[in-house]
C-alpha cells in the first residue's frame, strides 16, 4: 500500500489561514470563467460543470466568482438550489471564503445586510413565489456584474413547445436575464424526460449521418478522475441474485425466473418488485440485507463511526426494513418527505450514533455524509440518474478519514439485487456522456436496448457461488488493481 497522503486541495490549515489551494479542475474553472468575460469572447454565458459528488462543485463555483470578484470582473452572485437543506451548505463554504453570503427574502430582517452582501441564496420554489419582489431587486443592481449560479442545473428542464410546462426553468431564465454569466453545476447531466435545461450550451453533432442536438458540459470531472487523485472513494459493487417465483391466480403451478439472467423487460420489472420484498419466499432482500450488515461490521474495524444507508420503496417498506435492522440490535434512524423532522435527522446523522439511515427519496441530490460506506439499494426505481445518485453517498471522504487513510482510498460497499439494468449502471458510474437531446421516438428505442449500451470496457462478472441466492461481484475500473485480484 502506497504512503499517507493527502486530497489534492485542503480545508484544513489553509482554509484557518484564508488560504484555500483549489483542485486542478476548479483552477481550470477559474481560467474558464475568466476566457468567458472576456470582451472578445463569442462562446455565449452558459458554462456547465459536470462533477459528481465530492468534486466539490461548491467551492468551486465560489472560488471562480471570489477570483473574478478580485480581478474586478464580477461583483455579486445569485445561488439557486433546489432544496433548502443545500442552502446551508452554500453558506458555509462561502463563509469559509470570507464571502458574504444571505438568504434572500421579499422582507429581510436586516436589509442593510442583504443589501451589502457579495451574494444572496435561495431555492428555485422560493425565487417561483417571490418572482416580482426579486426581479425588482435584481434590477436595482443596475449595470453591476452579477453572476448566477443554478445548482444541479439539471432541474431547470426547458421545453419551448410548453410555455406552462417546468416552472424552475421559465422562473431562472426570467430572473437571470440580466447576468454577466450563467453558470450551471450538475453531478447528472441529463433528464427523464428528454428536455433541455438552463445554464448550458446546446450544439449540434453529427450521429450515424445525422444531426442531433446535444448537451455538452464545458467542464467535465469524471468520477474515475477523483478516485485516481484521492479526492473520493472507489466503489465495489455486490448484487444479490437468486430465483424469482410468480403464482398465477387460479392456477397452483409456479413460474420460476433468473433475477440476473432475466432479459424479458416484463419479467425484469416484476422480479424486482418480488426481490426487494422481505416476506418473499426467494428472501433475496434479507440475505442482501444480511450480508450488506455483516461488511459494515468489517469496515467498522478500521472505520469505527462508519454507517451504513438503506433506499426503500414506500414508507411501509422502509418501516419493515427499520424493524429488521432494530431487531439485529442496530440503531436506525428512519427519514422519508412526509416526517416533518425528515431534515433535522438527516442533519444530525453524521455526527449521531444511528448505525443506518433508512430512505426512500431523501438521499440524494446534496446530502453529505462522509461517514456513509455501505449502501443498500432496494427500490423499484431503476433510472440511471437516480441509482448513481443513490450509490455515490458513499464516495465522500471526511477530512478525518483523509488524514489516515493511504491512496486510493478504501473502498465504499453498494449492495443491491441482481437487476440487469442496475448492474449496466454499476460498470458505466465512473463515466461521463454527453447528454442527446433526442426525439420520443429514439428515447423508446434507447429504452428498449436495455442496458447493453454502457460506455466503457464490458468487465466479467464473478460469481462467488453457483446457484440461487449467488452474490455477484462486479469488478469496475476504477477499483484500484491490487484491490481486484
């Protein structure tokens, strides 16, 4: 194993000191934004940084505006987010910065404050019902270059065929009118519903002979990148495969199917809503579950404070899978949007004694938890999007685990049922696409392909065991070599 080292930029001493020494890509960021203000500069305002978690896509983007602020070329900032458990965030890099940074509102408490700020910060929902009020302010900025911020821009869906469809998209550009630069931040460029968004350039490229019109993001940081540089950890992936059962109403006889060899679209579908059922007589979810408990255990011996997370289904499932974990003797906190305390305990659970945080849709985008090294994904939810989401809570490093820890980092563990499309998922995380922006018609036909059309080598499977209930290991590139034999 190689020597103790440290990421490639540090909030330690340097941060105490006002000294932060950026990232080679956040450096790259700055020299970006300063070619775009550039009077002779034709490229347009929108600059897209593609970065998953850990990138650290927030100080990046605050350091970009501090710099050009120095240099006189920008003078305030407006941070969008979509959530308001990020706004947080937001306020506390940039206090780290030195940076003023107030939550905007149509009343302040102090307008002094708000007025004299370098920024101001709130979540698109909020800018939706305080579009007037706010587009006044704006405009009372005058000439004065501002920059706009969308963070995880991908929300800001622009469909120009609907002028009542997404409401974040028309509300940003209405109030972004006026800006020097957009500049959008995404960990996942791309969308469900196929549409375009805010804050990045569209081009056209030829496909096959044709020309389709794509999203490109003007700085890409791919995962395999931070992994190599000690920023983030690696990911070993484990999927749980077994035999699904289907009884026929009015007929005895059972159907039996292949969870992992699965290739009916039908049949895939229905055997993972069986295989996450904890009551089902294949048990695939509680050996997952097992078995996911058993490797914190292990991690748990060099990381003593790590935990672990489970992606439920609904409330029920996420209650059941609860009691579960209790009855083993774990300590488990249990968080969905319908809890009022949902936040709170999101909050507290990096620094709290709950051995795992129980969730159906509140772990993804901008929840921060560097103590997170096993995840447990038992949703039917099956969208590229929102399995990497899901998955890269894990890939965060702690300044305390940094210091100690040897590069390439140790690993993070995902446990997950043996779906076909989930494990394509698992070989292409690491890589970055450019996101098509495309027709109906060849959205289905991607969707019918399956997973087969991942970018990036087609890496074997090893079983551990023959037989139903196997764990299947899947090798990925971006496991360190000596970790793969």
């Amino acid at each position: 194993m190689g020597p103790i080292a440290s990421t490639s930029f540090d909030l330690g001493s340097a941060a105490e000191q006002g000294r932060i020494r950026p990232r080679v890509w956040q450096q790259q960021l700055i020299q970006l934004l300063r070619r775009r203000l550039a009077p002779s500069c034709a490229s347009g305002r929108d600059v897209l940084v593609h970065a998953g978690p850990g990138a650290g896509k927030t100080l990046g983007a605050l350091l970009g505006f501090q710099a050009m602020q120095q240099e006189g070329q920008l003078r305030r900032f407006v941070v969008f987010c979509h959530r308001t458990s990020i706004l947080r965030q937001w306020s506390a890099a940039a206090s780290r910065l030195g940076l003023r940074l107030e939550d905007w509102s149509a009343s302040p408490s102090d307008p002094e404050a708000l007025k004299s700020a370098d920024g101001w910060l709130l979540t698109y929902q909020a800018a939706g019902r305080q579009l007037e009020p706010l587009q006044l302010a704006l405009s009372a900025w005058g000439g004065q270059e501002w920059l706009a911020i969308a963070d995880e821009a991908h929300h800001l869906g622009v469909d120009p065929d609907e002028p009542d469809g997404p409401i974040w998209g028309r509300t940003f550009l209405d109030l972004s009118h006026g800006c020097r630069l957009r500049l959008g931040l995404t960990g996942t460029p791309f969308r469900a519903d196929n549409l375009a968004f805010c804050a990045a350039r569209r081009v056209r490229v030829e496909q096959q002979g044709e020309l389709v019109e794509q999203i490109s993001p003007d700085l890409c940081v791919e995962p395999r990148e931070l992994i190599a540089a000690g920023d983030v950890r690696p990911l070993e992936f484990r999927f749980q495969d077994g035999w699904v059962e289907h009884s026929r109403e009015g007929n005895p006889d059972r159907d039996v199917s292949p969870l992992s060899a699965e290739q009916r679209e039908s049949w895939r579908a229905r055997n993972l809503r069986r295989a996450i059922r904890l009551s089902d007589s294949s048990s695939i979810a509680l050996q997952l579950l097992l078995r996911a408990r058993r490797q914190l255990e292990t991690v748990r011996q060099s990381h003593p404070r790590a935990g672990g997370l489970v992606i439920a289904r609904d409330i029920d499932h996420a209650t059941a899978i609860g009691r579960l974990l209790e009855e083993e003797g774990d300590r488990v906190d249990l968080v969905h949007s319908q809890d009022p305390e949902a936040a709170r305990r999101l909050s507290q659970f990096q620094d709290g004694p709950a051995d795992w945080l129980v969730s159906i849709d509140m772990c993804a985008e901008g929840f921060d938890a560097p103590r997170l090294r096993v995840v447990a994904y038992l949703t039917t939810v099956v969208t590229r999007s929102r399995f990497v989401q899901g998955i890269t809570r894990a890939v965060r490093m702690g300044s305390d685990r940094a210091a100690v820890e040897a590069i390439p980092r140790d690993s993070s563990y995902i446990f997950a049922p043996a779906d076909p499309l989930l494990m394509g998922y698992a070989r292409s995380w690491s890589f970055s696409e450019p996101y098509r922006i495309r027709s109906e018609q060849a959205v289905a036909e991607s969707e019918d392909a399956g997973a087969g059309n991942w970018r990036g080598p087609s890496l074997p499977l090893e079983a551990v065991n023959d037989g139903a209930g196997a764990m299947i290991r899947l090798r990925t590139p971006e496991l360190p070599q000596f970790l793969q034999r």
